[in-house]
C-alpha cells in the first residue's frame, strides 16, 4: 500500500535541497568567477564560506535554487576543502537530477569527512534515486554507525526499512522501522511506514495498532486514518473502516487536500 505522504516526507526529513548546474566544474576559469549573485533584503553579503553554506540553506527553504547553487558553489570557490559546500551542492544537485554530479559531490565531502553519517546518508538516497540498491544499503550502513543524533540515526533507518520493503524483504524493513520508532517513538510517520509493511505482510492487526499509533500522534493526518480503513476492511472490521474513511475524508477536505 502507497501513501501519498510518503514521498513528501522524504522531501522534507531529506536533505531539503535542489537545483541543477555546476559552473565550476565545467569552466576552468570559474574559481576565480564569484558564483554568487544574489542579494537578500535587510540582509548582508555573506563574507565567509561557512555563511554561504548557512545562505545557501535559507535560498533553498525559500525554494530559489539558482541563488542556492550559487551560495553553495561560492562556498566551494573560497574553501575547496569545505565539506559541507560540496555536501550543500550536491543535494542541490540531486533533486534537480543531476545525480552522478551529485554523487561527485558527496565523494568530494566523505573525502574530506570520512565520518560524517550525514553525508552517506546524504549520498545514500542518491544512488537509491539511481536505483543502485547495493551502494544504498552500503552507505546506510555507514550512516546509522556514524550519524549522531537521534532523528537523524531514526530517519537513516527508515530509509533502509524503505529500500527493504521495495526488495520485498519486509522483515528486515520491519526491523529496521522499529529502530526507527525505537529511537523516536513519538514521530508518527515511522509507526504509519511500518504499519504500511505489516499490511503487505497480511498482519491485520498489527497494521491497524501501528495506524493507530500513528494517528494518536497526529490526530489529523487523513492518510492514517485513510490506511488504517482500508487495513481495517482488509481485517473484516468494515464499521470501523466507515468510520476511519469518513475521518479522513472530512479531514482531507478542511486541509483543502483532495488527494488519494
């Protein structure tokens, strides 16, 4: 069972960035071409790498990803030994498509910083995106040894659960969902996922607990609620299933989301 939020959820929990040229590495003469050309109002030109990088970010929270490549690629210009310019342009990179300029650029960062989780998970949604599972799983494993924070650590693991579940190894992805959920059992979008991988798996029950989970979390969700129907009509329980479609299509409705 697809969710629709799924794909928005890896947008945002992801590294959030996008765009698609690399001047530098195409014109010789471009390290000495300033590559940022953009102006933000009340603010002033950044003056060091490091706050091109923090100004490419805001460029890409803001969704204007020339202004973004720039920052991140000005960054480069100043430090060509910064690891998170490349990192910062290669996620650029990737959602735009650019993906084997991305994965240069993930290469550029680990060389720099071997042990920084981040960017192998960083480089690890790349090669998913490219479809190359091992190198995937391979970095992912360097990822959830490596990244430090909790969410951080969570959200690496549910990648991996997710590339499983595709693989139709369900039981790894169930472990590695409830690593997930062990290590942040309040974000209601790893509970659902797993949910979503014990439905395939024809475990009713433990569907709808996980669904239920999930929506005691986030509460106006309507595609839990939309899941934990169909797990619901799936399990015979079809008042219940009523119930939960009519929640979710009087939420999907109020939020103005008209998607299935």
């Amino acid at each position: 069972m697809k969710e629709p939020l799924r794909s928005r959820l890896s947008l945002v929990i992801t590294v959030l960035i996008v765009f698609g040229i690399i001047p530098a590495c195409s014109n010789p003469t471009a390290r000495f071409i300033k590559q940022y050309k953009c102006e933000v109002p009340g603010k002033s030109e950044p003056r060091t790498p490091y706050e091109y990088v923090e100004r490419g970010m805001e460029h890409i929270h803001a969704e204007q990803f020339d202004c973004a490549l720039g920052a991140c690629s000005e960054a480069i210009r100043l430090d060509s030994r910064l690891a998170t310019g490349y990192a910062c342009r290669g996620g650029v990179l990737s959602n735009k498509g650019e993906f084997l300029n991305a994965i240069k650029d993930f290469d550029s960062a680990l060389k720099l910083q071997p042990e920084n989780g981040d960017f192998y998970y960083n480089r690890a949604q790349v090669y998913d995106r490219l479809g190359n599972t091992d190198e995937a799983l391979t970095d992912l494993a360097r990822a959830v040894e490596l990244i430090k924070s909790e969410f951080g650590r969570s959200v690496a693991f549910a990648l991996r659960a997710r590339i499983y579940q595709k693989g139709e190894k369900l039981d790894e992805s169930i472990k590695d969902y409830t690593q997930a959920i062990r290590l942040t059992p309040d974000f209601a979008y790893h509970h659902a996922n797993r949910g979503d991988v014990y439905f395939e798996k024809k475990e009713y029950q433990k569907a709808i607990a996980d669904y239920s989970e999930a929506i005691r979390l986030d509460n106006k969700n309507p595609y839990f609620h939309s899941n934990r129907a169909k797990a619901y009509r799936a399990a015979g329980q079809t008042a219940l299933a009523i119930q939960d479609e009519t929640t979710s299509a009087s939420l999907s409705h109020s939020n103005g989301d008209n998607s299935k």
